[in-house]
C-alpha cells in the first residue's frame, strides 16, 4: 500500500483519489480552500444558489465509473444561439433535429453544410478519442501518429478551427457558432486547431446535461464517495512545497507540518506547481499560451423571461474584436470587451432560486488578470462595476433589459478567480486549447498531475478523464 498525497480537491483531485483508494492505496487530499470542489464553486444568497464555475455536463458516461450519486437532466436546447441580426438557433443532441432547425432559421443550405460539416466533426472527434483523450501524450507519442493517416488527415493539425469553418460552412452565423466552441478551451479560434471540432460533436452527440442543485452537486458526491472509500479530504490545508530529489518525498503545508508520501498528486494548475511548490523551479517549455479569464455577473432576478433557454448565447456584431480584446498583441494591448457575446445560464430548477424569481450566471469572455498586454487590472477601483452596467446595458441593447427587474447583481472578475482558486491570472483553463499540454506525469518520479491545465485538457469530461489516465499509471497497491 502506497501512501499518496493529492494537492487540490477539485474533480481532478477528487476523482484521482477515489481510484487510487478503491485500488487499495492509502490517500490525502490536502484542499487550501474552506470547501472542496475546485473552480465548482457555489454562491448562495437571499435563497438563490449559483454555480459560479461550470454549468453544463457532458460526456456523462466518463462518471460512470465512480459510482456517484448523479441524476442529469437532459437539456433541448442544449444551447440557444441568438445572432447579431436577431435570428435565434436552437441546438439539439438529436442531429436530425438540429439540421430541421437549421433549415428554418438559415435555410436548407445551411444545413446541408452543417451535416457536411458533421461528418469531419465525427473523424476528428472518433481518432481523437482512441488515439489521444484516453491515454499519455507527449511530443514523441503524438509524432507517433502520423502512421495514422487517416486520423491524421481527420484531426489536421495544420489548420486552425477558423479554417476549418470557412471550409464547409457558408452561413457566417454558423461559423460564429462554431467559434464559439474554442472558447470552451479558453483559446482564440483563428489560433485553436482545427480538432477542436471534437468538442460540438461530443456535446451535440452525447448531450448536454444539468444536475438539479447545480452542477456544485458534482463535487459534493465526489467528496462523499472518497469519504466511503477511506480518503482523508483535509479542507484549508495549504501545500507550500513539494520535497523531492530524484523522486518525491512527501509535501510540507502552511501549518508548519510535513506529510510523507511515496507518490504525490498535483491538481493545481502546472505552471503554479512547475514554479512555486518544486524544489527547484523548473520552465514549462514549449507551453501553449494562457487560456482567456471570464468576467461574471450573479443576478437576482424578479419574474420570470421565457424567451431564455437553459444556456442562453447572445452574439456581437464583430466577434474578431472580441477576440483582439481578450487575447491583445505586443502594441495592442487586451481590454476589457467593447461589445462581447453575453452567456446568459438560467436553470429552471426551484433549487436554486425562491418562487417567481430567477437565478441568472452571466458570462462573458475576458483578458486575464495582470499588468502585462495581455491582461488587464481588474482590481482598478470601480472597473468592475462599470463593466458591470456596461454589460447589462450590452444585454439591453440586445432586447433583453433586465436591469429593472434585478434583486441584486454581483460580479466576480478574473482577479476574484485568481484568488479563491489558485488559477494564474484567473485564466479558466489554465493552458488555452491545443493537443499537447503538460504531461502527466511531473519531472521527478512519483509526481503526477491532473486537472484542467495538463493532459487531455480543460473541461469536466477531460479533467476527469486525466484523473484516470494518472490512476492507471500509478497502478493498484502491491
């Protein structure tokens, strides 16, 4: 029996634990914050409860395994689409569906670009799960591919999703449609890879997908299987440093005290354990770029506004300059968003809100927080409630003016992110999209890490499916 240490009690953190204890390994969870669940944060006021990180599942069956106590409510739409000139979409995990909505709000060819369009939506996603979501990946393991060439050709890493859409799909409003997915990654379309097609065709395929309590309730049953299992989950408890030579040793936390392990887990972002909580600090080399940051509004809302779905999207008129904001450029430096598209979740759920009210989690894409270009302050005095009205009047503007039905509103900022989850610059997925993050496996032996910024990627799905590629690479106790 192996003693592990796991730094960080988000889904990462959480799912390695219950797998390495049911394989009979003896495991802690040291957790800096007051409650576990990482960036599944929940905020709770006057009766309304908000999920304050993600809001949608999907690819249920990676949970399967885990033995939670999980009842997902299918979601038609799984997003709602709203462009600039007003025309609405629906999506739908039915395809045949989607191409008849499709069609009568775009037209038949549109639609018959969209299927054309699915069909190397479903190459790209069927060669990237077999061959690179479920299993290690380094460089070498990647160039080891290209024998592959068929999934080569499907996954084209030569080109830019951007590309991609403008190859099959005429109606600009469905490529803004598809833009919209690099953002699940954090990453700028014109620069995300073109495999990042994978991501509609999972959720459009398998779902999209709603806990009732929130999706909060995802890292509570997390917490309450590695309880069954014996796991020590040890809330604001703080690792400061990892102590190893050629492998680890154990892991010193804020209270002054030392914990020994034979292996240690990390769920904090890699470049926060690459260069604060290794002995010797050590450059992520050849990491991709930081993913964008979100600016949040939490509003209580009086009534009730039929013409929103579940998720809700709100198009600019000018989505390239949304991403200029964001992103910057050396001489251009990231701003706050002029015009953003405005992610509107509203849950119809009694849970999470009092009767004839709504509980509204309003995003919008933002640069991270910093000083450089490519970050803005957003601890400036009164930044963030200016952005706040700026939004809401973006809203209005858009023919949905909440602002004289509102209880409250409250705004959590890159900074506030930053802060309560330990991610560099508030950045939502730690690393931007792309095939090849941080590896598993860290740079002495024994160290291994999991969760949003390393191998396979950011998102739910993938952060769990990285707790068990690391499992299974540590093995059952002997």
């Amino acid at each position: 029996m192996s003693e592990i240490v796991v730094i960080g009690a988000g889904v990462g953190g959480l799912a390695v634990a219950l797998r390495l204890a049911a394989a009979g390994h003896r495991v802690t969870v040291h957790e800096r914050a007051a409650r576990p669940g990482g960036k599944l944060g929940v905020h709770e006021r006057d009766g309304y409860r908000f999920d304050t990180g993600p809001s949608l599942l999907t690819l249920p069956d990676v949970f399967a395994d885990l033995g939670l106590d999980l009842r997902p409510q299918p979601l038609d739409p799984v997003v709602r689409h709203v462009f600039p000139d007003g025309v609405t979409l629906d999506s739908s995990s039915d395809h045949g569906v989607f191409l008849e909505r499709i069609s009568a709000a775009l037209g038949p060819e549109a639609a018959a670009d969209w299927d054309r369009f699915w069909r190397r939506a479903a190459r790209i996603w069927h060669a990237s799960w077999e061959s690179v979501l479920q299993r290690p990946v380094s460089a070498a393991s990647l160039a080891r591919l290209s024998w592959r060439v068929g999934d080569l050709a499907a996954i084209a890493p030569w080109s830019s999703l951007r590309a991609l859409g403008r190859r099959y799909l005429r109606d600009p409003r469905l490529r803004m449609l598809l833009d919209r997915y690099a953002t699940y990654t954090g990453t700028d379309p014109r620069r995300a890879p073109a495999a990042l097609a994978a991501i509609p065709y999972a959720e459009l395929t398998h779902g999209g997908w709603y806990l009732p309590g929130g999706l909060v309730t995802l890292g509570d049953s997390l917490h309450a299987r590695c309880a069954d299992h014996g796991v020590r989950v040890r809330l604001r408890s703080e690792v400061t440093a990892i102590e190893a030579d050629h492998r680890v040793r154990g892991v010193h936390l804020a209270s002054g005290e030392f914990q020994r392990a034979d292996v240690v887990v990390s769920n904090v972002d890699a470049v926060t354990l690459y260069r604060d909580l290794l002995p010797a600090p050590k450059p992520l080399r050849g990491l991709a770029d930081r993913s964008l940051a979100g600016f949040v509004l939490l509003l209580g809302v009086r009534g009730e506004t039929p013409e929103l779905a579940h998720h809700t999207v709100f198009f600019p008129a000018d989505y390239d300059a949304e991403f200029d904001a964001v992103f910057g450029a050396p001489g251009r430096r990231a701003r706050p968003v002029d015009d953003p598209a405005v992610f509107v979740t509203r849950a119809d759920d009694p849970l999470v809100r009092p009767d004839g009210r709504e509980a509204w989690f309003v995003l919008v894409n933002a640069a991270r927080q910093g000083t450089g270009w490519s970050a803005v302050d957003w601890r400036r005095p009164g930044l963030a409630g200016a952005y706040a009205d700026h939004v809401l009047a973006v809203l209005a503007r858009r023919g949905l003016d909440v602002r004289g039905r509102l209880e409250f509103a409250e705004t959590r900022t890159p900074a506030d992110l930053a802060e309560a989850t330990g991610a560099p610059g508030g950045a939502i997925y730690g690393t931007a999209g792309g095939l090849l993050r941080p590896g598993n496996r860290g740079p002495v032996d024994g160290l291994f890490l999991v969760g949003g910024s390393v191998h396979p990627g950011g998102g739910l799905p993938m952060v769990t499916l990285s707790a068990r590629i690391v499992a299974d690479q540590i093995g059952p106790a002997r």
